[in-house]
C-alpha cells in the first residue's frame, strides 16, 4: 500500500528494521518472494498481490463481524435495519421513523440510503430485515411484497415554457433536453413505450439512476425530466417546477425481506408506519 519499509514504519507506528524483519519472515512462512527490490521501493510480486487480496477479502469479513457485534453491544435484538432508494429518503422514509420512534422510543433504526439492486442485496445476504425498492429489482431469492405506486410527474426548471400548462404530454417532450433515468428502470421504460406510440423519442442528456439526482440536474437547468413524486417533494421549495404526465406513467415499489425469515413485531410496526404516511406522498399503497 505504500511502496517503502519508511512509509509503512510511519503507517504502523513501529520502526523501519521491524517491518522489514516482519517482510523477511511472511516471505519465509508462505515460500516465495513478496516484493521486489530496487532504489529504496517496494514493489509487490504478482504473488504478493494475489496474496493481498485474499487477505483484504478476510479483513473486509472480519470488518463485518465486528460492526455487528458493536450493534449487537450497542442495540442488543431490539433493532431494526432498513435500507431504501433514494427516491424516499428525504420524505417518506424520515416520516416513518420519526412516527416508529414514537411508539417505540427505545428501539434504535439503522437506515441506509442505497441503490434499488443494492437495497435488494443487503437484505438478501441479512445485512438488513427491511428493503424498499424499485420493481425492476431480481426478487429471486427475497421474500416481497407489492407495496405502493405512485403517477410520474414531469420535472422542470423554473420558468419553464411548460411550466404554464398544467399536464404534460408526450408532444410537449419532443425534441426537448431530458434527463433519464437509467435504462434498466422500469418506470422508465414504461415512458418510453408510452412515447412510442405517440412517435416521440427522447433528446437524452443525462442518464441517471436516481429521481432525486433527476430533480437535481433539472433544477440546474440540465433539461426536464421524469420524477418520482416522492423525491420531487424534497426540491419543490428550491423551486423545481413539477406537473403531471399525460398518459400516465407509475414507479412501482416492493418490500424486500429475507427469505423464510419471519418478520418481528418491530418490523410489522414500521411497515405500518410507511403505510400511514404514504398517501402523503402520492403513493398509492396495493391490497
């Protein structure tokens, strides 16, 4: 990682002598040469850097257990791991806790703001009990629920042309710089059908995967854009512009757990939670 015995003596807090004597014995322990010598560097063999890896792979593990165990220390069982999109993490999701936090004041909420396919693998691998994301996710291997939808809105920047109508349809995105979202969404893609058979095609400027970057990159002025509402909510007091769309075009979501393990009463209450405050957000909750 540093490239001399002086800067790794510095990272170790130890002396030079000592690391090269600690070198001189692994390369001893394991039979082959790890760096190769010259002008006072450092450079690691291609054995040592296969070797490197495989010992980054277990700290990384090792790193793992220990995060758990301090939660576990820390929280003890009365805990809950939530990882969302970030289409919900400045509206739908801070509401939730907040009433969660209510009823169960002594429980603490672990939140992180990730990718939909992050999201789903976190809760896959039980990093965490509770995943919201987007339905394009690969729901093998989760146990999920359907758990709302929500009508797309166009985003524009302030003073727009089309801020003056009050719906916007797939003729008044002709030709105009837009800002995508990634091609794998499924909301997306339901867009662009929906132009399809109007004839209208996208003049993409930017793609990204998250809503909240599109209300972003709109409100500089990068283009217009498709939102979900839950994310425009958070920039419409910077003065992003929003209308609805005409067809209409919806996000889907889904609750993610991991499979076959039931879900506690904590997990039922903040499920309960979300769906309390949904509506708020324009989100039409399923069943």
């Amino acid at each position: 990682m540093t490239g001399s015995a002086s800067r790794a003596a510095e990272l170790l807090d130890i002396t030079q002598p000592a690391v090269s004597r600690a070198i001189a014995e692994l390369e001893r322990s394991v039979g082959f040469s790890l760096f190769d010598r010259s002008g006072g560097r450092l450079s690691p063999t291609a054995e040592a850097r296969l070797l490197f890896a495989e010992v980054d792979r277990t700290f990384v593990g090792l790193d793992k257990i220990r995060a758990e165990a301090a939660r576990i220390r820390d929280f003890g069982a009365g805990a809950i791991r939530i990882a969302s999109l970030s289409a919900l993490a400045n509206t739908l999701i801070p509401k939730a806790i907040h009433a969660f936090n209510k009823r169960h004041p002594g429980v603490p909420v672990t939140l992180q703001i990730r990718a939909s396919s992050v999201v789903r693998e976190l809760v896959a691998s039980g990093s965490f009990d509770l995943g919201i994301a987007a339905d394009e996710v690969d729901l093998i291997g989760v146990h999920h629920e359907h758990f709302g939808s929500s009508h797309a809105l166009c985003a524009l920047p302030p003073d727009h042309p089309l801020a003056f109508k009050d719906v916007i349809t797939p003729e008044d995105m002709d030709g105009r710089p837009f800002v995508a979202l990634a091609p794998e969404d499924k909301a997306r893609q339901r867009l662009e059908a929906v132009l399809a058979k109007c004839g209208v095609r996208l003049r993409i400027i930017v793609e990204t995967p998250s809503s909240s970057t599109v209300c972003a990159l709109v409100l500089a002025g990068v283009g217009i854009g498709m939102v979900n509402p839950s994310a425009a909510a958070g920039f419409t007091a910077l003065g992003l512009t929003t209308r609805p769309m005409r067809p209409t075009v919806e996000f889907h979501k889904v609750l993610l757990f991991r499979d076959n393990s039931p879900q506690s009463r904590l997990h039922r209450s903040f499920i309960a939670e979300l769906r309390r405050v949904a509506p708020q957000f324009g989100i039409k909750l399923k069943g």
